[in-house]
C-alpha cells in the first residue's frame, strides 16, 4: 500500500517519452493528497498461513511516511514497494514504454511499461494499467528479483476524486515459503502422511473505508517506539 | 478413609523437600523465559516469520502475552513430567525404601485405598504445578507482554489467533495438558508399586516418555500402526487448540486415549500392590 | 463371646523356593501376654507379617476377634496395634505430624491432645514439634509404642519391641506391657529374643522352630514339668559332692568351681534339699536357679 503511493508519487520523476502525460495527469491527482488515515480490513488467503479478517489503521504523509496501527495482526503484502520507490526518484534508472488499451473489469486502461536500465536494482520490472479518462491506476504488476510478482487490482469508490481507492487485492507469489526446521519434528503427529497446500500464489483482500484525508498529520506520529 | 489418607498423602507431599524443587524449578525456567523473551523476543519471532518476510509484513504487537504464553507451555512440555515423576515416582517405592509402606499397610484400609490415595494426592500436586505454570505463563506475561493476537507455527504452517479467541483456547489447552501430565503421574506411581527404591520408577519414567517420544516422531511408516496409542503422540494434544479450526475429533480421541491409560495404569498399580508381600 | 482373640491354624508360606513357614499353630487368649519364641530364621517375622496382613499366606487359617483375616481385614485391624521391628516414621515430618498420619487412618477418633498426651505417655512430650530424622533408636521405639498405643486397640502385636534399646529401655517397655495387662487387660503378642524378659511378662507362649510350632501352653506349667538347674554356692564343693553322692545317689549334678555345684532338681525339691545340707552341716552362702527359660528353650530346639 504504502510503497505503491510512493510509486505513485514519484511517477512524475519518470521519464516518459510517450506515456508522461497520462501518468502525469495520475501523479497531479495524486499531489492533491498531502496525507490520510483510512480504516482497512485485511483478508489474507496465503497458503501456509490461517488467519480470520483483522482490522487496521493506516496514516500516510508525503512523501513516504508510512503507519500500520493494530490491535491485533495484519498481514499486508511487502514486495518490492522500498525498493520501487528507490527506483523511481531518479529518473536516469529507468524507462516507461506505453503498451497497449485494453479492458479490465469493464473499464478501458492503458499498459505502461517501466523497464529498469540498471543491472542492481531489485526491481526487474514494473506494469501500470491506467484508467486514463479518470487518471486513476486499476492494475500494477511488480517483479522483483528475491520476492517474485505482486499483482494489485484496485477498485475506487466515493475517494476516486483522490486517486484512492476503496479495495485493493494483492496477488503475491509463495513458492519461498518454508518452515524452520526445528518445527518439522511434529510430536503430535500420528502417522507419516503428510498434508501439503500445492498453491503457489495467494491472495490479500484489503478494503479501505473511512478516509480522512488532508488533516495535516504530525511526523511525531509516525516516529517508532522504542 | 479413602478422604482421610488421600489427605495424609498430601500433607507427605507438601512435607518434602522436592515437592518445592520442583514448583521452585518450574518458577525458575518461566521466569528465565520471560526474561529472556522481554530482552530478545523480536529474533524469535522473526526466526519463525523469517522465510514469510521477504514477501509479508506483519504487523501489530505480536511479542505479545498470549505468545510467550505458548512458548513456555511448548518448551516445558518435555521438562514437566520430569518434575511431576520427581514427586509421584516416589509415593510407594519410597515408602518401601524408607519402611513406613509397612506401618501403612498395617492400619484398616484396603491396599486399593492406599492407591487411589496416592493417585488423587498425585493428581492433585500435578494440578497445582499445571495451574501455577498457568499463572506464570498466561497472566504474568500478560502483564509484562501486554495482550494481543497470537501467532502460531504449526506443521502445516502459520495460524493466527484473534486476541478476543485465545483466553478459552488456553483453558482447554492446559486442561489436556494436564490430563497429559497426568498420565505420567499414574504411569510412575504404577511402576512405583512395582518397585522398593525411589530413583528406580523416576529414572524409568522418563526413560519410557524419551523412548516413545523417539518412536513418534521418528518418520518411518513402521510405526505407524503403534504411534496412535502412544501416550506420549497425545501429550502435545493441547496444541491442537491453537488450529483454526480446531479439530475436536482428534483431540477428544486424544483425551481418550489419555483418559484410558490412566484408568489401565491405576489399575495395574492397585492389582500388583495388593498381590504384593510387604517384607520391607 | 469366645476368649480367643488370635487363632491360627495350620499356617504355610513360602518364598520362591524358600518355605519359610510349613505349619504353625497357636491360639492366644484375651488378657494373654503370649510369647512366640523361636531362633532366627524360625519363621516368627513372617507369621507376624501375615497376621497383619502384610504378607499373603499360601495355606491355613487366621482368625482374629474370631473373624477371618481375608474378610474382616479392616476390623480387624481396628482393634489391633502393631510394632514390626524397628519402627519407621517420616523422617522428614515431625514426631507429632507423624502420628497425626497414622492415627487419621486408624479408625479412632484422636485429637491433638491425645496425641499430646501419648507424646507424654512415652516421654516425648516435648519433642513433638521435632522432625524424627533427628531421633535416636531408643526415641523411635518409644514414638512406635505411641503409634501403636494411639487409637487404644484390644490386640497389640510388638515384634522384638526392645531391640536396641538401653537396660532402663528395656525395663520400661517390660513395666509398660505389664501395665498394659493388668491395668487396661490388653492382649499382646510379644516376640523376642529376651527370654528372661518373656520369661517375666508372659503367660502362654510358643516355640516355633523351622517354620513349625513345636510347643504351646502355659509359661509356668512348661517350665515347672521340667527340672531345674539350681547352683548351690557353698564353702567346699567336696563336701557337698560327697553328701550328693552318698545320700543322693539319684540326684544329676555338675561340678562348676570349688564352691559351686548345679544340681538337677523338681522347684518343690529345692526347699527339702535345702534343709538336709543345712543339717549336714554343708555351709551354703547362696542358692540361685539356672534360667529356666533359656534352658528350656535350648533343650527344645535342640530336639
């Protein structure tokens, strides 16, 4: 979440021979929003993880303080977002190619492409599916080097005036997955079958409600404690 | 008189010095975990989420009570039978090594009464130790730890508990925890009417919970047939509580099983102590 | 309401391939201090053990109260208390705390006082609060006759009570039986290996000899239907040797020293005898009879 408004934001720093204006027009709607707190609730389907629908609290202000608050656990996706919007404040390591129109759910997007023109970035590659008529983002694919792809939909409601939508799903890769080894040994196990997810891919469900947005957010809120 | 001498029973085991090693021992290591827990917690934790982190981020307060709860109840399941054998190992074979089995045997109550005596005096100190590990683990840690979800690592992956979910799942936990603890109790008191010196039915208790122990966690399908009637592939039950959902199928087998070893356990006790002649 | 408060008949018990009672029999009656002698290894601990229940017999009856043992075990051991060699308590529990234990499953009610005053019975009055890991022999016997006194039982059943025990020991726990009988009219059956003891105290007793009784009955009809051997301490043993020879052809006797003669002798001879060396002019300075008991028991087992 936080790191795809980050990339969202430092898009204008792109330098896009084609697509500039579009992801321009996006980027300017997204400057209106100098921060928010919004309501979550996070639904995970992950393979190797049971977890019920929890409840968060997120703060964001630009350019890139970040804030879950939780009672209990949430499970957000993690992938690539530091290292995108790294990437993406300079302009040099990249390039945007526009791709073509195509629909998704409906609606008419247009495929941008941002291809990293460095070896050492952890980024590989970056797809925006962009809803041009309304300058709102509908679908990212990120490809990262040791986290695999993310893929994000995203649905907008009564926030679309600020480029912020009230769903979002994340599409995350989990062939990684692996258990430490001092677990393996199950005493409570009664026989050798063993019950194994195959999936490779899972799901995280978040809806956004609530926006309060431009209240002027202090930076003390976002400070760690110790 | 069965109330009268399991009473006597109590009060012989409040007398002795190992009693309180025991809760003292017990005591210790809990709070050594807590300590340990309050300095480092964090790198626990993310050696279990290690591999889940490079693509999740987990976040809430998750070094949490409810937490170090569940690790001192995983990592004294292997120690506290040891601690309940110390002191149930030695109620007959003890009084056999020190003679007083024989001024017992000489008053009028059945052979079977001074069993169940020292069974229910056993069970008894077995609860004490399970509710004050309760104590120190659930409310203590509350204390100092805060409340919050509870993140488990299971064989089959991670589980996540809502904090509001947790409190009667550590209730029912630590009930077929002790009926687990239990079945040790009974399993050293019966090898304890088979024997005249103390250390003999301690030593072979603990042998017997390692060596079953091994076989069920050994991965050959060899021992498949033999694990489900172990004793001690039903003594880590209690973590079956802690699955979303929970599988009350298997854990009610499990407490069968349980339930049934220590009938057949006191049993054996009461057969072999009144064929017994006492010549000590 | 029949008199014999321990009936046994015909009792076996083996171990393993050791038979360490083949058939004894005995019965003793209410107000009896009976003796049940026999040398070590007789098989006197294991008929104790069985009439206490504490070992299973292979063959034969017990009957106590004239109720059956296998039956009327609790009940019977109701009424009876019992010290089986050296008594063991709860070292790691005070003297009172221990008979607390004991006197909770007796099936008497006894309170803190009787206990207080058993304490004092048996001289431990102030050594109640005192854990018994730090008592000697002798206060661990005392404390055992108060674990068996405790819950007043009619039967009291003591297994060599005054083993290890110093001589004012000993004779305290011979005032106490004796004190035991005729005051309170007890029945006890006392093992020991104190003949002279048994000898002062008993009434019936028997011998027990390789797992078998050999003899029962009455103490003083047992000894007085054998001789005596009484020693005459004179002032010249030829004197009276040569009176013995030409007066007393018939009479057996044994030249110890220069002064001292036993004589085989009935107990209502001693008096005649007596006066005819006196008026033979033969200087007697002290007459004293062998111990009868000890002797008896000898020729018994010897037999």
């Amino acid at each position: 979440m936080k790191t795809l408004l980050s990339i969202l934001l430092l898009l204008p720093l792109v330098g896009l021979a084609q697509s500039s204006a579009k992801l321009n027009k996006v980027i300017t709607k997204l400057n209106t929003v100098k921060d928010y707190s919004v309501d979550v609730e996070v639904k995970a389907d992950i393979p190797m993880i049971k977890i019920l629908p929890s409840k968060a609290k997120v703060y964001f202000k630009q350019k890139d303080k970040f804030k879950v608050v939780s009672k209990g656990i949430v499970i957000l996706p993690k992938q690539g977002f530091s290292e995108i919007n790294t990437f993406l404040s300079d302009k040099s390591k990249y390039m945007a190619i526009e791709g073509d129109t195509s629909k998704i759910a409906g609606v008419v997007v247009q495929l941008i492409t941002v291809i990293p023109s460095g070896e050492d970035n952890e980024i590989i590659l970056a797809k925006l599916w962009v809803d041009d008529s309304r300058s709102l983002i509908i679908k990212t694919q990120i490809t990262t080097k040791s986290n695999g792809t993310v893929t994000t939909n995203y649905t907008y409601g009564d926030m679309a005036k600020f480029a912020l939508p009230s769903k979002m799903v994340f599409e995350i890769d989990v062939k990684k997955f692996k258990l430490p080894k001092s677990v393996a040994a199950d005493i409570n196990q009664r026989s050798t079958e063993k019950k194994d997810d195959k999936r490779t891919k899972g799901s995280i469900t978040v809806n956004l409600s609530n926006y309060k947005v431009n209240t002027g957010l202090s930076d003390e809120l976002f400070k760690k404690k110790s | 008189m069965l109330r009268k001498n399991t009473y006597n029973e109590f009060v012989k085991i409040l007398s002795k010095p190992r009693s309180f090693l025991g809760i003292g021992a017990l005591t210790l290591l809990i709070l050594l975990i807590i300590f340990a827990m309050k300095a480092d917690g964090k790198s626990i934790i993310s050696f279990v989420t290690a591999s889940f982190e490079q693509t999740l981020s987990f976040n809430g307060h998750i070094l949490n009570g409810y937490l170090i709860a569940f690790i001192i109840l995983q990592m004294l399941i292997v120690h506290v039978p040891l601690l309940v054998a110390l002191v149930t190992g030695d109620l007959i074979s003890g009084e056999a090594a020190m003679g007083t089995i024989r001024m017992l045997a000489t008053k009028p109550i059945s052979r079977t009464k001074i069993v169940l005596s020292k069974f229910i005096a056993g069970a008894i100190y077995t609860l004490i130790l399970i509710l004050w590990m309760g104590f120190l683990a659930v409310i203590v840690s509350q204390w100092i730890f805060g409340t919050g979800d509870l993140i488990v690592l299971n064989s089959d992956g991670l589980t996540i508990l809502q904090e509001q979910d947790i409190l009667w799942r550590f209730g029912a936990g630590f009930m077929v925890a002790y009926l687990a603890l239990l079945t040790v109790s009974s399993l050293s008191i019966c090898l304890s009417a088979f024997a005249e010196n103390s250390i003999g039915p301690i030593v072979a208790t603990m042998a017997i919970i390692i060596l079953f122990t091994i076989i069920g966690t050994l991965d050959v399908s060899i021992f498949d047939t033999i694990k489900p009637y172990l004793f001690t592939t039903h003594m880590a039950s209690w973590r079956s509580f802690f699955e979303n959902p929970v599988d009350m199928g298997t854990i009610m087998e499990s407490v069968l099983i349980l339930v049934v070893h220590n009938i057949l356990l006191v049993a054996l006790a009461i057969w072999k102590f009144n064929r017994k002649d006492i010549t000590s | 309401m029949s008199n014999t408060i321990i009936k046994v008949q015909h009792l076996s018990k083996r171990f393993g391939t050791f038979q360490a009672v083949k058939d004894v029999s005995f019965e003793v009656n209410k107000g009896d201090v009976f003796g049940f002698l026999g040398p070590n290894g007789a098989g006197k601990s294991t008929t104790i053990r069985c009439l206490l229940s504490l070992i299973k017999a292979d063959a034969g009856s017990l009957e106590l109260f004239g109720k059956n043992l296998s039956s009327d075990r609790n009940e019977i051991l109701r009424q009876t208390g019992s010290i089986i060699e050296k008594p063991d308590f709860y070292k790691y529990m005070s003297a009172r705390k221990n008979l607390e234990v004991f006197a909770r499953i007796s099936g008497a009610d006894v309170d803190a006082s009787d206990i207080q005053n058993m304490l004092e019975f048996v001289g431990l009055g102030d050594r109640g609060p005192h854990k018994v890991g730090g008592f000697s022999h002798g206060m661990k016997q005392r404390l055992g006759i108060a674990q068996t006194l405790l819950h007043n039982p009619e039967l009291i059943i003591l297994d060599e009570p005054t083993t290890g025990l110093d001589p004012q020991g000993i004779i305290e726990v011979r005032n106490l039986i004796l004190k035991l009988k005729n005051e309170q009219h007890k029945t006890i059956l006392l093992s020991s290996h104190q003949l002279s003891e048994i000898e002062l105290i008993a009434n019936r007793m028997v011998i027990i000899n390789k797992g078998v009784s050999i003899v029962e009955g009455e103490v003083a009809e047992l000894l007085n239907s054998t001789e005596l051997m009484v020693s005459y301490e004179v002032e010249n043993a030829n004197d009276l040797v040569n009176y013995l020879t030409n007066a007393k052809p018939a009479l057996h006797f044994q030249v110890i020293s220069d002064r001292i003669v036993e004589i085989a002798l009935n107990k209502n001879e001693v008096p005649a005898l007596t006066e005819e060396l006196i008026h033979a002019r033969i200087r007697i300075h002290a007459i004293e009879p062998k111990r009868k008991l000890e002797d008896y028991f000898m020729k018994i087992i010897a037999s």
